[in-house]
C-alpha cells in the first residue's frame, strides 16, 4: 500500500501495481503543510479522494477518517464515511485507535473498514508526541487486545505503526485479517509507506522505517533551477517551442495541432 493525494500520483501508484492506495490524513502535513494531523477536514479529504478516484482503474482505494469526524460515536462515522464512499468513490475507509463500536457500526453498514494501531498521530496529544507505542509488558497486551477486537469488529486489515518488530509478528500471527507495518518490522503480511517519504519529496523529516526509493525532491529543485536559469539567459523557449503566423515565412510554424490541457 501506497498514499496518494492527487490524480497524476493515484495514476502512478495503480501503474506501479500496488494492492491498495490510501488517502492518508498525512494529506494535512505532506501536502497542505500543516504541524500535525488534526486540522484536516472532511472537505479536504473528500477534495484529494476525489482526484485519486480519478487516477485509479485497478488498486483499492481508501480513505482515512479525519480528526474528528468519528469521534462523536457510530452516527457521525457512518456518515463520514458514506459521503467518503458515495462522493468521493472510496472503496474502504481507514480509522485511527481502538474504536471498537466505530467499526462495527461501519461494518454492518458494509463499508469496509481498516483499522490502525500503535502511534496513531490522530492521538499526539494523549501519547505526549510522537513515539513508539507498544513497549513495556502493559502497552504490549493492550495492543495485542486492541489487535484482537478490531478482527472481530469487522476490520478487514490493521495497520500497525510505529511499535516493536517482535509485537508486530505476534499480532500478525494471532489474527487473521492481513496486517500492514509502517515502523512495524517485517513481519507485517504488507508495507505502507507515505508517498513523499518513498520518492524523496518530503526532506525535512526522515523517520528511521521510511527508504528513499528516489530523490525527487533534489531532482525537481534541480529542474527548476534550471528553467528559471535558461528564463533568465534568453534560452527558453527557443523556436520549435514557439508558435509562428503562417502569413510571416520568417517565423516556423509547427504543423501538428496545438495541444492544451482544457
Ligand atoms: O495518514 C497516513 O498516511 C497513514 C499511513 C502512514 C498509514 O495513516
């Protein structure tokens, strides 16, 4: 699994052939350049899923509940999500935190839904910031009973973040419905990773379980700089990057139609 937010990286990660694409509420600080999670809204997620749906023709498509919007108990979710699935074409919806009444109530209203444990960033003011959940024996059985009760509240996948190698395997080995680790070790049955985290968009953090798989944050710099430099000397756009008027014979003019994005 991969998170998207837009139409052209929807199209990547379905191309790539990924199994599921996530709208992440990860939204908030990739994209829209907020400190945390918590002040993503409902309309925002529902704007980005929207472009995803639109860029997807194979790989499941899920969207995150934001901050929020089922917290307020099973009613709230439910709607939440429905607007998610019937506006914006999610597949499934993901919820952050044991919320075992939550999850019922959206699977018997036959949407699908993955859960997700360990460090739910929705949750950064209860754990005091962002760290490892699961350590010590107390914090360990909470998680394998959380892990247990999601399974059988209808949870069709759980996310594990940020939580011991050693907790992972055995919450994937004591429950059925497949397990997805980010931070989590290898045992998990799947990987998410963020998707400017995996190309090397995102530079300013670099959390120990992401793998830069490109630098495209330095390539876009690069390529930009280079743009403005050749703005600056003159050297772009040069003829064949131009348009002529046929009626002026010193001046060329392409003879394919002019393609535009509208
Ligand atoms: O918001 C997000 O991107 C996520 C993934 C990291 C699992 O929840």
């Amino acid at each position: 699994m991969i998170t998207a937010y837009d139409f052209q990286q929807a199209r990547q990660a379905d191309a790539a052939g990924v199994d599921m694409v996530l709208v992440g509420d990860s939204l908030a600080m990739v994209v829209l350049g907020h400190e945390d999670t918590l002040s993503l809204t409902m309309e925002e997620m529902l704007h980005h899923v929207k472009a995803v749906r639109r860029g997807l023709s194979r790989a499941l498509l899920v969207a995150d509940m934001p901050y929020g919007s089922f917290h307020l108990g099973a009613e709230q979710a439910v709607s939440n999500a429905l607007i998610l699935v019937k506006e914006g074409g999610a597949q499934a919806v993901k919820i952050e935190g044991a919320r075992r009444g939550v999850i019922e109530a959206l699977a018997s209203a036959e949407i699908p839904v993955m859960a997700h444990l360990g460090l739910t960033p929705q949750s950064l003011h209860k754990f005091g910031g962002f760290k490892v959940q699961g350590r010590g024996d107390a914090a360990r059985a909470a998680l394998l009973e959380a892990a247990e009760a999601m399974e059988e509240a209808g949870a069709f996948a759980l996310v594990l973040e940020c939580i011991p190698n050693q907790l992972a395997a055995e919450v994937s080995e004591r429950i059925s419905i497949p397990t997805i680790g980010i931070g989590a070790g290898a045992a998990c049955d799947g990987q998410v990773l963020v998707y400017h985290d995996l190309l090397g968009l995102e530079d300013r953090i670099a959390p120990r379980f992401v793998r830069r798989y490109a630098q495209q944050g330095t390539q876009a710099r690069e390529a930009i700089a280079a743009f403005a430099a050749d703005v600056r000397a003159g050297r772009f756009p040069a003829a064949e990057e131009s348009y002529g008027d046929p009626l002026d014979s010193t001046v060329p003019m392409p003879a394919e139609p002019v393609k535009l994005y509208g």
